[in-house]
C-alpha cells in the first residue's frame, strides 16, 4: 500500500468531483493523492491544477458524503505508477491498475509512472512488418502494420465493439512472440461481459492483459485506462520483445471524460465544447505506440471511437485523423444488409500497408490486387450512381460486371462470421475470385504472370459480355510483368 509522506487537513471547498485544498507546499500537477474521510474509508485522487498554495483534486471515487473539515488528503509525492511486469499476462484489473479477477494483486520490483511519453521520434524505426487479423477486409485492403496507429471509425448500434473484439483474439505475426493489451473505456456491464467471452481464450492462454473501465466507475480512471494500458504495453514490448497489439475502446468515452473534467475545473471550452488541448491529450496517447530502433518489440494501437451522428468532421475523429496513419470506417448501410463486419471499403485506408506487404511478408501478389479491387469498387460507386441517373438500362455488360464485382466483394471477401479467422492465403485467393468477375482486360492494376496464375476463367470470363466485347483481343490486358500504375 503506498503511503502519502505529507498529509493535509486544510480541504476548503468540494465542487462535483473535484476538491480544493489549500496551503499545501510542493504539490505537483499530474500527483496522485489519498483522501481519507472521517469513516476511516480511503480515496483516491489526481492534481488536476495548482495555483501557488492551492491544489484542485479530482476524486476516483466522487465526492459524495466527504466532509471537507474532516477529511485528510496526502500527497504521495508522485504520479500514479503500475507494477510492470510479465505477470499481468492473463489478469483483468480496473483504469487504477487493482485486480478485479479475484486474483492476488500483482507485484514487481519496478513500477512506472502512467503518464509516460511519446517514443522520440529520432528513435523510431519504420514500420515494416504486417499483423494478420484473420479478418478478410482489413487483411486484403487495410493491412494492419506492426508499430501502426490505424483507428476504427464508428456510429452508435454499429458492432465496433465485435470487431474490436474479434481482431484482439485472432491477431498474430506468425512465429513471432505476441501479445494483446485491451482497454475497455465506459462500456456496460452487458458489453464487459462479451468482451470477457470473445477474449477468453487469449487471455486462458496467457497472451492478454484486460483492463475495464465501466459507465459506472469514476470519470477519472476512464482517463488513466489507456496510460495504464500502454504502460503495461511498454514494458511487454521494448523491454521483453514482444509485439504487442493495444486494443482501445471507446474513445469517444474518453474524450467525454476529458470535456465533463474540463467543464468541473472551469477551463474554457473550443469547438464542440472540449478542451483546447484535446489534440495534444490525444497525441499523447497515440505517440506512444511504434517500434524503436535496436529494440525488439513492437506496439501497435488500434483504438475504436464512435462519431456522434456519423460526423466524421466530429473534433474526435477529425482529430484522431491528423495523428494517426489511416482509419478503418464502419458502414450503416453495409449492416443494414445483414453484412459483417460493415466496413465502408473506399473511405477505409491504410498508410503503411505498402510497407508491410509484399513478397516476404504476405504473398507477392497482395499490393496489385489490393489496388485493383479498391479501383474496380470506385468504378462500381460511380456506375451505381449513374444507374441511378439513367436507369439500368443504359449500362452496358461491362458496367454491369463491375455491380456484379461489388456483390462478390461484399458476399464472399467482407462477409465473415464474428468466429471465423481467415489466413493470409485464403483472403487474398477471395480477392482474386471476387476480381474474376471482371474480364481480364478490365484488371490494369496487376500483372500479366499474376492474371495467369490467381484468375478465376472458367465460370466468370465471356458469358454476360457482349459478343464484341468477347471477340476483342487480350491487347488491353498488361503485357509486362509490371503493374500498369505507379505505386502511390
């Protein structure tokens, strides 16, 4: 138990959650205290703000039934720490770092301070290398890269969660050590309860580590779960090699916190009513993942945050977009069709991907049919609004065959059980039978060897072409082995 070495009894006011004490001396913003109230019970607090002699506390627990002449509040001296070790590999612990799995507290002879910092930017190493999800859409068009910041964008009733949830368990780098952090911010009781189903199993192996922070626990430890999370990460990954994937949901709970603070401590509010440091809060939160130089690990976020009404110009994923390297985005229509997971393919990217695919580290022919796919379904986006124009009826074969392509996508690529893992292999053999709808001459972004080995013929190549479509010669196809298109 950590004992404060200075005690205060000089509590003056108590607004919201948040109390003032005066007359305190070398109080340090960021410090973590401890309340203690007449009953003899003991909270918990944060420094938010210090002014000369006077500190602002943010209480876990709340303020409820504290008696400011009463009451003793120690400062510690320190931030908030967290024992980091390999022993929290398989526990479930609360935003504070304190067990709720019924298991003994976790222990170890070095502890870190929460807070943390940003990896120095001349240390980083680039990412290079893939994590494979097991999920076909994110796999094919998104893949994830070790060390990558790629955020999944949602809207409420959309199961961002489930994803989130499904990528935890199924994720891996092949042979290489791996581990999963997952930090749960202000969700129900009813989702802790799937998120301890879906990730059973990981953590029953020893590869997870679980952190819960429910609507009901303090506002506050909604803001130290992902510090915690990644803490726990930091000391996984740069300090016992291994690659490990930190999985934060909801965001947007955070940044809820982040404003409801902001508003109790007074601070005036930008756009959307939030703090004006709400981007460098969240670049600190963010930064902290990516691979260091001469270092073995790895940490990879994936953090999940809703858009109030689908606003995708909302200050949270508006901002989260500046900071990280590209955005999965979730469809309502897709999910209004019964498909999962909804990904909204176009406006879904990521940055890195070039970087971690390829020959050597998922199949030589993964970059040209991602960006053949991803030019084929812009191609069937624009038909699909000119058939909405003209009519059907003014399209021709060809345009048809590209509807027919988005069809494929959405049947036989995107649509997957929330149980189901794919291999790297069995994605992209998808792809290159989703592709297949399309006549040979219509695939530019691949090359004329890969056509020849992954192409589907038999059943999709001349029937619903026109006969002086199918009579044309195979001159448009690629000629070289090359792609037709520069790589962007």
């Amino acid at each position: 138990m950590i004992r404060a070495p200075v005690e205060y009894s000089t509590i003056t006011s108590v607004r919201g959650p948040l109390i003032v004490v005066e007359k305190t001396h070398g109080v340090g913003w960021d410090e973590y205290a401890q309340i203690h109230l007449a009953s003899g019970e003991v909270r918990h607090g944060v420094v938010l703000e210090v002014d000369h002699d006077l500190a602002v506390v943010q209480v876990m627990e709340g303020t409820a039934g504290l008696e400011p002449r009463t009451s003793r509040i120690g400062f510690i001296g320190r931030p908030l720490t967290v024992p980091v070790t390999d022993a929290w590999l398989g526990r479930e612990c609360n935003g504070r770092g304190d067990p709720i799995d019924g298991g003994p507290p976790v222990l170890s002879s070095v502890e870190r301070e929460v807070t943390g910092f940003a990896i120095n930017p001349a240390r980083r190493e680039t990412p290079s290398d893939p994590i494979i999800t097991g999920v076909s859409v994110v796999d094919a068009l998104a893949t994830v890269v070790r060390g990558q910041k790629l955020p999944i964008f949602s809207v409420g009733g959309l199961p961002h969660l489930e994803l989130a949830v499904q990528i935890a368990a199924q994720a891996h780098v092949g042979d290489a050590p791996f581990r999963v952090v997952f930090g749960a911010m202000g969700i129900t009781q009813a989702d802790v309860a799937a998120v301890r189903a879906g990730l059973q199993e990981r953590e029953a192996a020893g590869e997870l580590v679980l952190i819960i922070n429910t609507a009901a626990d303090p506002v506050v430890e909604r803001l130290l779960t992902p510090r915690l999370a990644l803490t726990i990460a930091e000391h996984l990954a740069f300090d016992l090699g291994f690659h490990v994937l930190v999985v934060l949901v909801d965001m947007t709970n955070y940044c809820e916190a982040l404003r409801e603070i902001a508003a109790a401590r007074g601070e005036v509010p930008t756009r959307g009513g939030y703090p004006g440091y709400l981007y460098s809060d969240l670049a600190s939160i963010y930064e902290r993942c990516g691979r260091i130089r001469d270092r073995p690990g790895s940490i990879t976020e994936i953090p999940v945050l809703t858009m109030p009404g689908g606003d995708i110009t909302h200050p949270v994923p508006d901002l989260s977009g500046y900071i990280t390297e590209g955005q999965l985005v979730l469809s309502a229509d897709a999910w209004s069709r019964g498909i999962y997971p909804p990904m909204d393919v176009l406006p879904s990217l990521s940055r890195l991907m070039r970087r971690g695919t390829g020959a050597g580290k998922t199949r030589d022919d993964h970059p040209a049919i991602a960006a053949q796919l991803y030019a084929s379904l812009a191609q069937a986006q624009r038909t699909r609004e000119l058939a909405e124009l003209l009519g059907a009826s003014a399209l021709s074969p060809t345009d048809r065959r590209y509807l027919d392509l988005a069809d494929a996508f959405e049947r036989q690529l995107m649509a997957q059980g929330e149980n189901e893992s794919r291999t790297i292999e069995e994605t992209l053999d998808l792809a290159w039978q989703v592709a297949s709808v399309l006549p040979r001459r219509e695939l530019r972004m691949v090359s004329r060897s890969q056509i020849e080995t992954f192409y589907r013929s038999s059943e999709t190549e001349a029937p619903a072409i026109g006969a002086r479509e199918a009579d044309a010669p195979e001159a448009d196809a690629p000629e070289a082995d090359a792609p037709q298109t520069s790589e962007s």
